[in-house]
C-alpha cells in the first residue's frame, strides 16, 4: 500500500514543524505503536508491567525524532506510513528487550536473581508470597502461577504443557498478580 494522502501531508507538517504536526501524529499513531511494543513483548513471553509499556513508548517516540526526525526524513514513501512505523517500533523495542535481558543476565553473573525470560514484571521471587497466592486459587489458574513463578516456566512450556494459548498466559498471570495484590498482608 502506497501513501495515504493524509500520512503524506502529516509527515511534511512534522518534518517542516508546523504547530501541532507532532501530537496529530501522536494520535495518529500511539495505538499502532503500543500494538507492536505488546504484540512483540509477548511475542518473546515478556509480561511487561505498564511503566515498562510507556518506557518502551518514550524510546520508540524519542528514536523518530531524535537528530530532527531522522526516522521520518528516511522514509522513501513505498509502503504505508504505518508500515514503516510498525518496522521502526519493532526494531527499537526488540533493542530495548534484549539490552534489558542482557542486564538481567549479567546481573545473575555478579549473583544476584536472574529473572530468565521475564526482564520487566519480575517473577515473585518470595515462596511465601507465592505460596499464600496459590491457597487462593485452584485448576489452571494455580498450575500456571506454579510452573511460571516456582518453577522458572517459559510462556510457550506452560502453553505446551496446559494447552492453553499462548494470548492467554500472559493477562492470566497479570489477573493473578492484581489478586495478590488487592489481598490483605499478613504479618
């Protein structure tokens, strides 16, 4: 698909600064950009926490105008606009996936906890913690709480192992997660 009229117009008025060119393209685009950043998270069975979300936003966003919208003055029009974000958006959150994944990694070489697959929501690192959580949960729910949080499980091994797909590991664990949260604290 070529360019639309409207992207074509929108990336001159951003490339020539006109008033409100940059938050029209904003809105244009922010829901395509978060849709890649989830889809290729979840693509590489990260949870990420939604803190995380909005960093990996501000990096996709500051990438396209970082050096006086680099990103978009390279743009040579053959394919849509959203195309080419959509390639960009990736590129920048897989980056920013793997450096973070190397952090982790490096950080369990100086001892501390590495967090296998999961860079940004944490796994529950307190048996106690996790233990308390599954005395409130039973069937699936309990089994993938265990296999993710106790037993170190990758979203693809706990699909294989529950027949569960792989779009429903992630929100599961993140329903959980606000359950432990909203339950009182023992002491």
């Amino acid at each position: 698909m070529a360019l639309s009229e409207i992207d074509r117009s929108l990336l001159e008025r951003c490339l020539a600064k006109k008033p409100r060119a940059w938050e029209d393209f904003v809105d244009r685009f922010m829901g395509l950009v978060i849709h890649v950043i989830n889809h290729t998270a979840h693509c590489r069975s990260v949870l990420l926490a939604s803190t995380d979300r909005d960093d990996l936003v501000g990096e996709v966003m500051l990438s396209i105008v970082d050096n006086d919208f680099a990103v978009l003055r390279h743009f040579r029009g053959q394919s849509s606009l959203a195309t080419y974000l959509t390639v960009i958006a990736r590129r920048v959150v897989v980056k920013k996936l793997i450096e973070r994944h190397q952090a982790a990694s490096l950080g369990s070489l100086s001892g501390e906890p590495h967090t296998n697959d999961a860079p940004f929501e944490q796994r529950i690192e307190d048996r106690e913690e996790v233990d308390r959580l599954l005395q409130s949960l039973d069937g699936t729910e309990a089994q993938v709480v265990r296999m993710y949080h106790l037993e170190g499980k990758t979203y693809q091994e706990i699909c294989r192992t529950t027949g569960m797909s792989s779009n429903s590991v992630g929100p599961m664990l993140s329903r959980v997660r606000n359950k432990l949260r909203s339950m009182p604290q023992q002491s």
